[in-house]
C-alpha cells in the first residue's frame, strides 16, 4: 500500500495522541485512600491508658472516666464564607485596610484568629473545594475534571456533618452541588464558569441571606461568592472594580457576624469562617504556585475567643488541608479518614488541658492510621515514632490528672505532651503528602512504549517522506501476517496478564475490556515490526558513500546547522526545571539567531555570491521571475505584474538596484525589533513575571484612552494585513467583524468610543460578540465553499489558495476578538512578519518546504508566549471561553479557551499551509512535506519530555513545573494532529498530480 507523507504523519500524530492520552491516564495519579466512606465511620480510639492499675475505668469526682466517644461539639451553628480567589494581601494588606473595615477590626481587636492559608497546585477551585472538606490533597488531574466535576466518593466533612444529623445549607458556585449531591436542606447553585458576571453570581447569593439568619432550622451554613474571581479573570487583581467588590464582601460579613452575636446562646457559641479556596496571580489568573495563587486568608470568628490586645502581628501560616480536621472537632464530627491536615489548636485554646490532649490525639490516630493503610513500614516512620511517644507521655499525664494531681507539674507535662503532639502532626501530616498519590506506572509504560515506536518511525521514514514523489511503500500484510508479529502479541499479552493479576494498586489499562487491551497490544506489534522493516530496508538499500565530499558537505546550510542544534538543544533543556519555567527565553533565542542566519543568507546572496559566482545574476533573475510568474498565476504576497513579458525581461541589476533588495536585507532586522517589542509586551514566565510591563501599563484604568487607540489601529492594520486576498464580499464581511470586535470591547468597558465621555454601563456584550461569530462564520464558510469547489469540481490551485486565505481570515478575526485589548499588537505583529518573511525572504532564498516548516514551527512557538502563555497554568485566559455565551457551555468554552491559547501555533500553521499551496513553482509534494515535518518537531519534543517526566516524578517541582508543562504538550499534540488532518485533506490535489 502506498502512503502519502502527509497521510502517514496524521496516521502517526493519531497513534501518537492514544498512546500520550494513556500515558497522562497513568501519569496523573490516583490519590491515596483509606477506607470507603460507608466504612469511615468506626469507633473513635480512646483516651491513652494509663500506666498500671489505672487502665481500668476509674472513680473522679463521682463520675466514670468515659473519655472514648467522639467530643461534643464546640460550636453550636458555623456560617463558611468562602470567597473566590480571595488573596491573603485584599484581607491583611492595604486594600483591606481601606475596603474591608469591619473585617480589619475584627482582626486586629475583635475575637478571632487569623491565618495564612497555603493551598497546594493546582490553585483550582474543584480541588481547593476537595481539600477544605476532605482534608486531603487532591490528584492534578482534577485540573480536567474541574469543568465538569462529579459526585465526590471520599470521606468528608460534609458527609460526616449529614450523616450525624446536621442540616446544611448551601448558596454559590454550583461546583458544591455537584460534589455533593442530596447533601443540603436547601441550595442554590450558581455557574462558576460564566466569568463575565461580576454581580448577578454574587447577588443571587446574598438574596437569601436575611431569611435564613432569622431562621433556626440550620446548623451549617456555607455561602460560595465568585464575583471576585471572575473580576480577576476579566480585569485582574489592580482592577478598579476590585475595592467595590470587597467592600460588598466586607457588608456581608458584617451582617452575618452581628446577626451570629444576636442569636448566641449561653450554652454554645457560633463560628464565622472566612477564607478562601485561591488568590490570584498578578494577571488575575490562577493555577500555579506563586504566593499570590497559594495564600489566602483564613479567619475564624467567634466569641468563644479571647478578644485581641497587644501589639498586631503578622497572620501565622497554616495549610489550607487543615481546615477540615479543625472543624471536625469544632462540630463533633469524626476526622475524614483522608484527611492530611493538622489542626489548628488556637481554635481550641480556650478548652481544658485535657480536651485539648483529647483533640491532637484523635487527630494523630487519624493520620498514623492513613499512613498505617498506606505505608509498608509504616512503623520506622519518624511521624509514627513521634506518635507514639507522645501517646505515651498523654497516658502518663492521664494518670496524674484522674489521681486529682493539680499542681503546676500537672501543667508543664500536659504543656510537654501538648508540643510532642504538634510536632508529630506536623512530621505525619508531611510524610503522607509527600505520598500523596501512587503512579499507575503500567499504563504510563505502555503509553511511552507507543510514543516511542511513533517517533522512531517517523525518524527512519524521513528520507522517504521528503523525497520529491512524498509516498512510500507500507507493506503492511508481510507484517501482520508474520511470525515475529505474533511472537511479539503473544509475549505482551503475557505480561498484560501477569501485571493485572499481581498489581496491588488499580490499574487503568488493566481495567479497560480485554478486547481493547488485545487491540493496543496488536497496535504496538505492528509498530515495532514496521521499525524493523524500516530499518532492514535501510540496510539493504545502504550504497557506499558519494566520491565527491564537496557535494555531501555543501547539503548541510548554516539554516540546517541551526535547525538541528535549535531542535536538540530545545529538547535537552526540557530536563531542568529552571529551563522549563522560562521556556520562552529558549524560543526568542531560537529565532533572534534565525533572523541573523537569514540576514547572512540574504547578504551572501545579494553580495558575496556576486562577486563570486558569475552565473549569480541568472540565479537571482530566475528566482524573482518565479515569483512574478506565482503573482500573475494568483493574488498573493507579492504585487503582481502589470506585463507578464516586462517582468520576466527585467534583468537582475535592475531587481538588485530596486527597493526590494533593500526592504530584503531588512527585513530580519525589522524583525528582530517587532519581537524585542513583544518581549516588552507581556512578561510571562515565573522568574520575572511580576515586573511591571506594557501590558500592565495598557489594562490600567487611567490609560484607558491610550489602550482605545492601540485597539483600534490594531483593527485596522490587521484588516489591511489580510484583506489582500480575500473576495470581495470577506473584505466587507471582515470590516464589519472588526468594528463588532470593537464594540464588543467598548460594551464590556476595556475600551472607549471617542465620542464616549461619560463612563458607560458595562454589559456582558452578548449581542455584539455573537455579531463577530457571525461574520467569522461567513467568512469561513466562504473559503470552506472554495476549497471544496478545488477539491470536487474544479482543480484550479488560485480557487484553493483563496479559500485557504479566508480560512485563514476567518481564524483571525475569530483572534481578534477573542485576545484582550493590550494583546491585539500581537496579532498584527504575527501577520507583518509573515507578510514580510513570504515576500522578501522564503521566496527571493528559495527554501525548501522542511526548512520553511522548521521556521513556522519556531514562530508559532514564540507566539505562544509572545501572548502571556508560560508553562503554568495560571496563564490561561479563561475568560476567552466565554466571548458571547449567556451561560455555561461545555464544547463551545473548551473550544474558545482552547483556541485562544494555542492561537499563535494555530495561526502559523495555518499559514504554512497557505503558503505551500500558493507556490505554483514548488513541487507538488510540498505539502506533504510540511505536514510531515510538523508532526515530526511536535512528536520529538512530546517523546522525550515524556521520558523526562518519567524518570523525574520524584522531583520536588514535578506537581508545580513539570506536570502543567506535560498538560500542555498533551494538547499541543492532539490539536497538532487536528491540524495535520486538515494539511492532509488539502493536500489531495498533489497526490492527484503525483500519480499523473
């Protein structure tokens, strides 16, 4: 059977992309676990025995020592207030001072006690909400299931509280009734994902705030507020709209807190809870680990508390995991079984000595008992020993305290057991979070296994692939039907048996059915039978090496030098985390040394060769005259023409001594300064991602004006940029789509009209966003009508070529409104520099389609960064997904934020395939090549990164660098493959003149 190039490489990417999607099944992991929740609830340890005679029940003060039940609760009603991506520095820094009053004076002279929480990456709100309640850490995975999240299985504190009769009501981010479903009295949910809601989200919150605080029919309430995390993903954490929103925060608490005080019994106190699941990084963004993602304030509140004197110190630092342990105790509850966290002793200061022993020991029970069900050696565990000797020393204090001992010995011992407690909490609780999941290293072994097989078969099918006919032979019946085929199905199907039956942990591929495992296994035969097919061709068809050297040294250019040692240095750099962080310093290095080696290139061949070679001038001639020949055949880059015959007639001296020659040996210069200006654009990375850059300067609410103008000449160079080769109709269709992008931006307040003075009402730009999508839609539905035209009916290349554009266009309005104001630079600068490298550089240099492959690959790289984009997950625009949507929509959001990220790639292989189909002088293969070389510099950097990340997933940063940075490349590869599919399907007019 006879494959194409491009045909083989998407066939490839597929391959590719299964065996990526089983290895990060595998990767993520599965967090550790204790028993099932319908197990949790056993019979909590009692107080320790005593010493001696004294382990008996005993008589004090009349009263049988019964200390073996769970405590009574503390609290008699407990208000959570979480509010989204509440930064420590917006309750504990100046803008609480000036927008939260009340809140501030309850911290620094009222009765409470405040915290820095630290949450653990991924800073997301489903698996913050998982680790308040569960008091365990969540997997990384939860990333993914963050848009969709399902009933939550584990032990939990709100479980716990229903099972123990405790009525809960629920108001706020829709997120809870998902996780726990049937659990409240009474809810309403509110979609989190609608990111453009500032005050509807919050309001129908607050609603039901006075009807329930009069009410008495509740014991645990729980209000969810998003409208400031929606307000960092639309405007950022300097925002304007920030202090107004922390001030309708500051009231609410206040009510709450007043309404508590009036309805306190003598019996029992209330507790108001205050924190959050996230902050926000400086964009507004979050996910990551930057102290601005991780910190957030935690408060309790209540009059059971000490009022506050003394000088004002700096909140202590907990873990955000503690939460759920404290509260357990605070309401009576058992300690969830996952639980990691510690508990906050403060809380409980104001109880007997004796109480407090009572809670840090159940609390320490709990987590020897997770790190027992979780750890072969349990018992040499420093945390275990700890434990241990501590509950030795409680059972002593014990002894002394039912012996009636109440002297200041009885004090310091008890103060004694008090800090070993502590210190075994904090050593247990560390122990099992560094065991907080167990890799399915099967199915990781077996994904790997086909990335691997993939990219060396693309490696041996290079020469066939990029010679002149781009088909090769694939003989694939000698291969299925083979004795070492079967050898090889037989031997991993062995292995497959002898794993899933001897694997102590669950396994992904071990539960997938035996048919599907049967076929991976065939799929993996098949592969390494192809490899060594390949490879036994290679040796048969080996020849002796060419007699001439000079003709085999001169292949390799200074493009192809760099290309290689770009590619292997860019690959090896994925191994330090530091190089990973800063990825993008590797990319605008890569290609400022491109733009220098083809600005050699182009004065070699506009100097040097000159003076060298005599035949130059006809080198240079019949390459211009191919290109004016290309400009009559079809509308592109380069102006056509006016005379056919006048144009081929032109001499070289003439074309040399034009403005062309001159704007050519520019062009890698005006380059290099259209990156160094994106570089000042967005600071991206993590080392110097706080400094101040343009970007920040441009979304400031007091340069508003400024940011007006850069939007709208943006529009209007990215209209003249892509307008050359659209029809009539996408031109018109174009101009309208741009001015609907700039009244979406001026409906949603980012931008002004200039006759607007006063401030005007901020909508959510509904009906003009939709207005775009329509016009986007037209326009790509034009150039889809054209290319099936090319494909079908007509094999005319200038109809495919004009379609491909108004694809293109289409893509690039769809961009345009999609990027944030201060980024539509970014888009013009995108579409300068490949209007500048087509006409004055790939043309006059004459590149082959690899080598013009290489170089969109490189850009597209750096434009991913040029956008904000960093390996972290913090950078992604969330509020993209939601351009023109009323509420939450699955598909549409992915795919909005989806395209909106990965825009640059997306935009530069688009454009290389534009390109090559417009090169009438090219080979008909080009695009075959193209799409091979992609697959080929996307498969490379995924395998070995792969491989990586394998042996590293001990690394202290594998949670906070290398997995976000593996999330990515994942879906680099599955749109890569969408991508290739599309090169494939435009590339059927080739093969049709390939088998002519």
């Amino acid at each position: 059977m006879r494959l194409r190039s491009g045909v083989f490489a998407s066939s490839c990417l597929l391959v590719e992309a299964l065996g990526v999607a089983l290895f990060l099944r595998g990767f993520f992991p599965v967090p550790v676990r204790s028993l099932p929740r319908r197990e949790a609830r056993g019979d909590p340890p009692a107080e320790p025995a005593p010493p001696g005679p004294a382990a008996i029940p005993v008589l004090f003060n009349g009263m049988v020592s019964n200390w073996t039940k769970i405590p009574p609760p503390l609290f008699k009603k407990v208000v959570i207030v979480l509010i989204d991506a509440l930064r420590d520095d917006f309750v504990f820094g100046s803008k609480g001072k000036q927008f939260m009053p009340y809140t501030t004076q309850v911290v620094e002279k009222g009765t409470s006690y405040s915290f820095i929480a630290e949450a653990k990456p991924p800073t997301v709100t489903m698996p913050r909400i998982k680790a308040l309640m569960t008091g365990s850490i969540p997997g990384f995975i939860d990333v993914i299931v963050n848009l969709n999240s399902p009933a939550l299985l584990d032990d939990n504190l709100i479980w716990q509280a229903k099972t123990a009769g405790k009525r809960i009501i629920f108001y706020g981010d829709d997120t809870w009734v998902k996780l726990f479903p049937k659990h409240f009295v009474e809810y309403d949910g509110t979609t989190s994902f609608f990111v453009s809601d500032f005050t509807e989200v919050d309001d129908n919150v607050t609603r039901h705030l006075d009807r329930v605080l009069k009410r008495e029919d509740w014991d645990l309430l729980i209000l969810h507020y998003l409208g400031l995390d929606h307000i960092g993903h639309m405007t950022g954490p300097n925002s304007p709209l920030v202090g107004p929103k922390l001030r309708e925060m500051d009231n609410i608490l206040k009510k709450i807190h007043i309404s508590l005080l009036s309805k306190e019994e003598a019996s029992l106190p209330n507790l108001l809870v205050v924190c959050g699941d996230h902050g926000m990084s400086e964009t507004g963004s979050h996910g990551g680990s930057s102290d601005g993602e991780v910190h957030t304030p935690l408060l309790f509140i209540s009059s059971a508390f000490e009022k506050r004197s003394g000088p004002l110190t700096q909140p202590g630092f907990v873990q955000q995991t503690d939460l759920a342990s404290t509260l357990a105790v605070g309401l009576g509850l058992p300690i969830s079984r996952n639980s990691v966290g510690n508990l906050i002793l403060p809380v409980v200061g104001g109880k007997t000595m004796r109480e407090q022993l009572r809670f840090v020991h159940l609390n320490g029970f709990q987590l020897s008992r997770l790190l027992q069900e979780n750890t072969p050696a349990y018992e040499k565990d420093p945390g275990y020993e700890h434990f241990k000797i501590a509950e030795k020393s409680h059972g002593n204090w014990i002894k002394l305290y039912l012996e009636g001992n109440n002297s200041e010995i009885l004090l310091n011992l008890g103060k004694k057991v008090l800090k070993q407690y502590l210190e075994a909490l904090k050593t247990l609780s560390s122990s099992l979070s560094k065991q907080v999941a167990q890799y399915d290293v099967y199915s990781m072994m077996v994904g790997t296994v086909i990335i691997m097989e993939v990219l060396l078969l693309l490696l041996l099918s290079l020469p066939k692939a990029l010679s002149s006919q781009a088909e090769f032979e694939v003989s694939l019946s000698p291969q299925l039907f083979s004795l070492l085929f079967y050898l090889m199905c037989l031997m991993l199907c062995a292995v497959h048996v002898i794993v899933c039956t001897s694997a102590e942990s669950s396994c992904y591929f071990c539960s997938m059915s035996w048919l599907t495992a049967v076929g991976v296994m065939m799929l993996i035969s098949a592969l390494m039978c192809s490899i060594l097919s390949a490879i036994a061709k290679i040796f048969e068809n080996s020849r002796p090496p060419l007699k001439n050297p000079v003709v085999s040294s001169s292949s390799w250019s200074e493009i192809d030098v760099l290309i290689l040692a770009g590619t292997i240095g860019h690959v090896l750099s994925l191994g330090a985390s530091s190089f990973i962080e800063e990825e993008h310093q590797t990319w605008y290095f890569l290609i400022n040394t491109l733009c220098l080696v083809l600005c050699q290139e182009l004065c070699r061949n506009n100097f040097l060769l000159k003076e060298c070679d005599p035949q130059h001038s006809t080198t240079v001639k019949q390459n211009f005259d191919s290109i004016g020949e290309a400009s009559e055949c079809k509308n592109i880059d380069i102006p056509a023409a006016r005379n056919s015959k006048v144009g081929k007639a032109t001499s070289s001296a003439e074309f040399i001594k034009g403005s062309d020659k001159w704007i050519s040996l520019a062009s890698p210069w005006i380059i290099l300064i259209c990156c160094r200006l994106l570089r000042s654009l967005n600071q991206t990375g993590v080392q110097w991602a706080h400094r101040p850059d343009f970007g920040h300067w441009l979304t400031s609410s007091e340069q508003k004006s400024e940011l007006s103008f850069l939007a709208a000449v943006s529009l209007l160079m990215i209209f003249f940029l892509v307008q050359r080769r659209c029809s009539l109709v996408s031109k018109i269709a174009m101009v309208l789509g741009l001015l609907g992008v700039y009244s979406y931006r001026a409906a949603i307040g980012n931008v002004i009209f200039p006759w607007q003075h006063a401030s005007k009402d901020i909508s959510k730009g509904i009906t003009e966003a939709r207005f775009v999508y329509v016009f986007v839609l037209g326009i790509v539905f034009t150039g889809t009508k054209d290319l099936l035209k090319s494909q079908v009916i007509s094999a005319d290349s200038s109809v495919k070529s004009t379609g491909l554009w108004e694809v293109y266009s289409g893509l690039v309005l769809l961009a345009a409104l999609l990027f944030r104001p201060h980024n539509l630079p970014v888009l013009v600068f995108c579409l300068l520099i490949q209007t500048m490298m087509t006409k004055y550089i790939w043309r006059p240099l004459k590149f082959d389609a690899a080598q013009i492959t290489i170089m969109h690959y490189w850009f597209g790289q750096a434009f991913f960064y040029f956008q904000g984009n960093s390996n972290g997950i913090a950078t992604v625009d969330v509020s993209a997904g939601f351009v023109g949507l009323e509420s939450y929509v699955e598909i549409p959001a992915i795919f909005l934020t989806a395209f909106a990220t990965y825009a640059g790639p997306l935009l530069w292989a688009i454009h290389l395939l534009c390109y090559l189909s417009s090169e009438v002088n090219r080979n008909s293969a080009a695009v075959g090549h193209g799409c091979f070389c992609y697959a080929l510099m996307r498969s490379i950097p995924v395998a070995i990164y792969i491989v990586l990340v394998t042996g590293l997933r001990y690394h202290l940063f594998i949670w906070s660098v290398f997995s976000p940075k593996l999330l990515y490349e994942g879906v680099h590869v599955f749109i890569t493959a969408t991508i290739c599919l599309f090169f494939t399907a435009m590339d059927q007019n080739h093969s049709h003149k390939v088998q002519d």
